[in-house]
C-alpha cells in the first residue's frame, strides 16, 4: 500500500456530521444579516502582504509570527488572509463602494494564523465577519452588538458575557502610550523578552500579553479609561446606555485592547467559559483611522469577528443540535421492481415537495438492511415498497423516530399523504 498523505497541521476537516451542524449555525447567521439588512461581500483568500502589514501593524502577534507569506512566482509577497477587515477595506476603497456612500456588509470563509494548535486555535480557522463602514456614532456600535446578542439567542446561548472599552482616538492613545511606556520601563526587570522588545514600538501589545508571569505587572498598569478624550468619553457613554436600553449586560473591561493596531475608540469580545481557554468567540471595534491609512477618504468603520470553530464547538456543548431531520423521508425498496417504482416515487416527490429531502436507498439489500440504513440515516419517515405492496399498487409508511403513524396507502394516495406527514411535522416544531 502507498503511504498516507498527511493533513496539515492545525487545518481541520469538517466531516459530514459536523457540516450538518455548521450550516445550521450558518443559517441562523445569515438570516439574522438579513434580519439587521447587511449584505454579503466575497473577497480573495491572498492579499499582498503589505496590505495586513500596514492594517493590522508591524509590532503585532499576527503580523510579527502568525502570517503565511511567501513570494509567489513573480517575486512579489503575498500572504493568505488572516483576517477580513483590511481586504474588505481593500475591496471598499478599490471599487468606490465608500465614495459618498455607508456600507453593511457581512463576510464569511477560512483565516489562516501560523499558531500553535490547540483546542479552539488552529492554523486555518473561519471567521463570520460584519462590518459598517461609513458610520460614525455609537448607535452603529449598539446595532452591531445588539446583532450578535441576537445570534447568541436565536442559538440559545446563555453562557456568553460581553466586555467593553474604549480605546480613545489615535492622537489620544497618544498620551496613553507615554505613560505606559514610562510604567513599564521602571518595571524593565520583569518583563518578558517579547514584551521588552515592545516597550518603545507599541507598548500596548503588552496589555494583550498572554504570558501569566506578566499578569501582575498589566494589572497595576495604569488604566486607558483616565486618557480619554471627550468626545470619545461621550461616545463610550451613549452606547453604554443603548446597550442598558436593549437590556445586553456587559462589563467594562479597561484592559481589553485587542490585537490588532487598527482599533479606535469602541472595542469588545464576547467570551465564555465553557471552552476551556480559548473563551473569545466574537471579537470587534471600531476602526475610524483605517480606511485612510489603506490610501481612501477618511471613513468612520466597525466590525466584528465570530471564531466559528468556537460557535460551532459551543452550540454542540449547548445539546441544542438537532439529531434527524423530520423532513427527511428514506425509500425503502425491496427487489428489482420495487427499486424501479421507488426511483420514480423518488423523483416525483423531489418535483413536487421541494422542501422534502427524499432518500432512496442504494446498493440494494432486504428489508432488515434497509431498515437499519433507513434509522441511521436520521430520516423521520419509511417509505416501504415489497413486491406484496407493488402487486396491490400499496406503499407502507412508517414513523422511524417516534410514535406516529404505520400504515399502507394507495400509490394514488401517497401525495396526500406525505402532505400530511409534512403538515404534522411543522406542526410539532
Ligand atoms: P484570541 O485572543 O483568542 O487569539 P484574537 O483576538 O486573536 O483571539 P481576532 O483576531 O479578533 O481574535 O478574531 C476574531 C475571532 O476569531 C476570535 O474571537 C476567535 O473566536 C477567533 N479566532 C482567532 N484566532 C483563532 C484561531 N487561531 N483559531 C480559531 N479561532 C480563532
Ligand atoms: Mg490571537
């Protein structure tokens, strides 16, 4: 035998099981950007590295250790996207969709960070990404997270909690970034290496420092909260208040800074505590600087990010996902005849009940065996075709999940049956 080809390292297969539970948290996505009116935009899975550089920062985790980049070709770097934001920036500024113009749009697809796999961190993951682009006050901010509480409730999520700061504008940020620069330099001995390295180029990084040893000297660092401008104070307060307004907890958090550099004013993450500790599932801010800083016109902009490995992951902890599909009707046919009759019952249904998912069964076998697929497939009904059903022109329906019903109808009859079965199926949702 030849030798196995390995995967990937931290790049994950989706399998069949699991796909049906994607797309039922997919659905509920994308229902709720219909919902809320924002609109889908597809961008490229490589971008020229310079692009992540300039957006996300040099001093950065992503860009300083995480990014696959290499030279294509050509000889020009280019990097798979580890995240959306700066492409739909990209794409915005290049097609004139922020000329005179505020966007809403959504994203989804695979990142790719070069991280040290563990559970809920992966090389490749998927983000389902929101942006407003052109929006300027703290109304958007509440609308955008007042959006993904919606999602954690049409999911029936409780065990997610929201943290909020602001972050000030870049000029203040400014003022924030000396003081810190001069807390840290008098505690130097303490630091570690990648921290010391940060200190003078962005000595903020070092409040997003995952290294427990240094959780001591963050905490006693001074707070961001006390280096506000007003008007982003004034920000900060408004879209506290429509979040106490829409009922949507939240606690404020002054030393959540994110990791990326692009971030002004409003930043926040959902996190939870069931999945150990990668406990972020949604992150955001609000990025006023960027659209300007990638060469367009000055535009206010927030987004957010969902991990959809960690959604995915927490939805199935939640025991909410559906096992059977109670739409889902498998052909049981016995015999040579019975198959034909079956295929043409099959399609027939296919035409007429397009929400009907019809499963004929393939690769023959006798009643017992059918039946076992029939289970295992998770359909809710049997459709029984025998050559005694063929000789009086019967079909046998019977229930494979619960109590319901087990009887013969006339082949005539069948579509008014299954309009039944489909009627009782709505009925019991
Ligand atoms: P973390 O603090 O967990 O590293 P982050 O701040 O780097 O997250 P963002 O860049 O804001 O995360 O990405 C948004 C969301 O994408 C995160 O909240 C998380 O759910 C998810 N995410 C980020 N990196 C990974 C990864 N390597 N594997 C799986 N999911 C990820
Ligand atoms: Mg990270």
């Amino acid at each position: 035998m030849a030798e196995q080809i390995q995967g990937i390292r931290g790049m994950g297969d989706v399998l069949p099981g699991d796909t049906q539970i994607w797309q039922s948290v997919e659905a509920v996505l994308q229902q709720t950007m219909q919902a809320y009116v924002y609109q889908e935009i597809r961008i490229p899975i490589v971008e020229r590295t310079e692009l992540f550089e300039r957006s996300i920062g040099e001093v950065t985790d992503i860009v300083e250790k995480e990014m696959y980049s290499f030279a294509d070709r050509n000889g020009e770097s280019i990097s798979l996207r580890p995240e959306a934001t700066a492409g739909i920036v990209r794409a915005g500024i290049s097609h004139g969709l922020l000329h005179n113009q505020k966007q809403k749009l959504w994203c989804a697809g695979p990142m790719f960070r070069y991280e040290k796999p563990q559970k809920g961190r992966y090389r490749q993951f998927h983000q389902f990404d929101v942006e407003a682009l052109g929006y300027e006050g703290p109304d958007i901010d509440a609308e955008l997270i007042m959006m993904s509480a919606r999602i954690w409730s049409e999911l029936k999520l409780d065990a997610v909690e929201l943290q909020l700061n602001s972050l000030g504008t870049l000029q203040s940020r400014k003022k924030y970034r000396d003081v810190l620069t001069e807390y840290f330099s008098s505690h130097e001995d303490v630091l570690d290496a990648d921290s010391r390295q940060r200190l003078h180029r962005n000595p903020m990084r070092i409040l997003d420092s995952k290294n427990p040893e240094m959780e001591p000297v963050i905490q006693r660092a001074p707070k961001i909260n006390e280096y506000l401008d007003s008007a982003s104070a004034n920000h900060f307060e408004v879209l506290q208040q429509l979040l106490s307004d829409a009922g949507i907890a939240f606690t404020v958090n002054p030393r959540l800074v994110r990791g990326l550099d692009y971030y002004t004013r409003t930043v926040f993450e959902w996190v939870t505590d069931r999945l150990g500790s990668q406990g972020a599932i949604c992150s955001g801010g609000r990025y006023d600087g960027l659209v300007e800083q990638l060469g367009g016109k000055s535009t206010p902009a927030i987004g957010w990010a969902i991990g959809m490995e960690r959604l995915v992951e927490l939805h199935k902890l939640s025991g909410r996902t559906d096992a059977g599909n109670e739409r889902h009707v498998y052909i049981v046919a016995v015999g040579d005849e019975a198959s034909r009759t079956g295929f043409r019952i099959a399609e027939t249904l296919r035409s007429e009940h397009p929400n009907l998912c019809v499963e004929m069964n393939s690769g023959g076998g006798g009643f017992k065996s059918q039946f076992k697929r029939a289970d295992r497939s998770g359909a809710a009904l049997a459709l029984i075709l025998g050559e005694e059903e063929l000789k009086s022109e019967l079909i046998g329906l019977k229930a494979l999940r619960e109590e319901g019903i087990q009887k013969q109808v006339a082949l005539a009859d069948l579509n008014t049956a299954i309009v039944d079965f489909l009627q009782s199926s709505t009925n019991t949702n």
